[in-house]
C-alpha cells in the first residue's frame, strides 16, 4: 500500500566521474570512517564530514565552506522498501549508477545521479537504508565541475553514517479520521488512510494520509525546523519541491504542542500545484508525525480533512 502511494523516483545529474579501483575506494571509505564523527542535529545519524564540510544551518546535515556542496539526512516514516527510488526519469533526474551496500549496519542502496536546475547542472549519491518500520535517507549533492574531486569522500561519508536508533518504543497515539477518510493499512507504529471514492490501485495524485510514530528525537525549540526536514525529507522522494508555504504555525494539541505546515508542492509528473500536509508532534519517546498529500483535483476539499483528522491525534 505504502509503495503505491509513495510511488516515488528520484533522478540524477552531472557528468560521471571516473570509477575509482575497489582497493582506492575501499582505503579512503576506511580513512573517513576512521575521521571524527558529529551529530546531526534533530536526527540520530552521525556522520565524519569530508574535508570542508561542518554541520549547516541551511541543511539538516553537512555544507561545505564554499558552498558548493551539502549533504542532507533524513530520517523517514516509511519502509526500506518504499523509499527507494522507483522512477527516476518522471523527476527530471538521470541514474548513472546503482549499488548494493550497507548503510548504518543494513542493506542498503547507493545512487549515482545528475540533474539540472536553473543555474547549473548537479551530481548527486543518495544512500538508503533501514527497515520494514522506517528508513534512512542521505542526499549529497555537489557542483558537476567538483564531482571528480568529491566523489570518493562524499561516498565514504554515506557509507559511514551511523544511525543510533533508539532501542525504547515509540510513541502509541490515537485518532479520528475525518469522514471520508478510511482505514487502508494499520501496521501499529503507522497507519495509512485514503479518501473512500478512490479506486485501488491508487492513481497518482489520489490522496492518501500517513500518521507514524518514531523514537527519532525532536527538539521543542526546534519543531519548525523539523516539521519542515521531515516534510522536505518524503518530497525528496518523489523528486517534488515545496512551491510556497500556505501555513506553519504551532498548534496545541491538550497538553501537547506540534507544528503544523501547509504547503503548495510542484511535481512535475502532475499538472498543476498539489497540497502536502505535515503535523510533527515531539514526545518523552520521540516523536509522532503526520503527512498527507492530494493531488490538484482533491486540493480543496482534502486540506479541511486532512487538518480535521490531525488535529485529533491524541499521544499516550
């Protein structure tokens, strides 16, 4: 179910750079495994930045000084499985290469990629690991012109992340779907809802509400920031882009606050904007998220549903 409605695809870009021997590759990996490593900040990911690269205030992980290069960590609700890329062409992204690795001590993917913005052509690795409860996405991209020279760190800095998982359990909440709304997969620590008209398998751009606890701190002065990473984190996915925030303010929710957001989102795989929804409430445990999506032709009338049924959300 989460695979036919994440049916996401990122893509890539710039020039391919000349493949290093396994023994080199292997060398630098050990080297940078063996650099000090650094929290990232609202994660459990840690990571031993390449040279020039420090934690960011613009990324929730790494930039270099120059600011041609970054690197993003993402922690997402969602399966191994379902967020690995699926359809890299529809996101305007080219895949140059695809590997079978480990990330944070499990299977895992490695992607070569290029794409192109406005100013210039990128290349980019994305690494994903994790499990059937959640997964792990890391997103490096660097200047086409810097590539030959990144590479081999950039790698060896996905491939080293650590993710510290926490071993407690996550947050169990409760909620009231809005008329409408109904129960498509329950697998405890998540729950997918789809609007009853739509027909199975689901079209793209039906939509959908998923509501995920994770043991993933968040910190309360921080819940914009994050609600916005976690967000940003499942439109990296699709290879999608917020086009402008329609709402982000903090919401009370009885004893509770979280953050909500209301965002525009441009995809090129549909015509015209569509509406992206995330609710992140913090707990003693972690943390409880809620993200939802409706393509242009539910916008409207799925916003108030989806706000309704996230506004009844109740943590224990």
């Amino acid at each position: 179910m989460r695979c036919a409605i994440f049916a996401f695809g990122l893509s890539a870009l710039a020039a391919c750079s000349p493949q290093a021997s396994e023994s080199t590759r292997k060398t630098r990996v050990e080297e940078r495994v063996d650099a000090p490593y650094v929290a990232i900040e609202g994660t459990r990911v840690e990571l031993a930045p390449p040279r020039g690269f420090t934690t960011s205030a613009q990324v929730q992980g790494l930039a270099h000084a120059d600011g041609t290069a970054k690197l993003g960590v993402f922690e997402l609700p969602m399966s191994f499985e379902d967020a690995l890329p699926k359809d890299w062409g529809a996101s305007g992204m080219t895949l140059l290469r695809e590997e079978r690795v480990t990330i944070a001590g499990g299977d895992g993917r490695l992607y070569s990629y290029e794409r192109a913005d406005s100013r210039a052509t990128k290349r980019g690795w994305m690494a994903v690991g994790g499990d059937a409860s959640e997964a792990l996405l890391l997103v490096a991209e660097c200047d086409s012109a810097r590539a030959d020279e990144l590479e081999e760190e950039l790698r060896a800095c996905l491939l080293g992340a650590r993710w510290l998982r926490a071993e407690n359990e996550a947050p169990s909440f409760d909620l009231d779907p809005a008329e409408g709304l109904v129960l498509a997969s329950d697998e405890g620590r998540s729950r997918v809802y789809v609007a009853a008209e739509v027909a199975s398998p689901m079209p793209l751009g039906s939509p959908f509400l998923l509501v995920s606890a994770s043991s993933s701190p968040v910190a309360s002065s921080k819940l914009e920031d994050a609600a916005k990473e976690r967000l940003l984190g499942a439109l990296e996915t699709v290879g999608a882009q917020v086009a402008n925030y329609e709402h982000s303010a903090q919401l009370a929710l009885g004893e509770v606050r979280g953050w909500e957001l209301v965002a525009r989102v441009h995809d090129a795989r549909l015509e015209g904007d569509w509406l992206a929804y995330a609710l992140l409430v913090p707990h003693a445990r972690g943390s409880v998220c809620v993200l939802a999506h409706a393509g242009p032709a539910h916008f409207e009338r799925m916003r108030s549903r989806f706000e309704q049924t996230a506004h009844s959300l109740r943590l224990r």
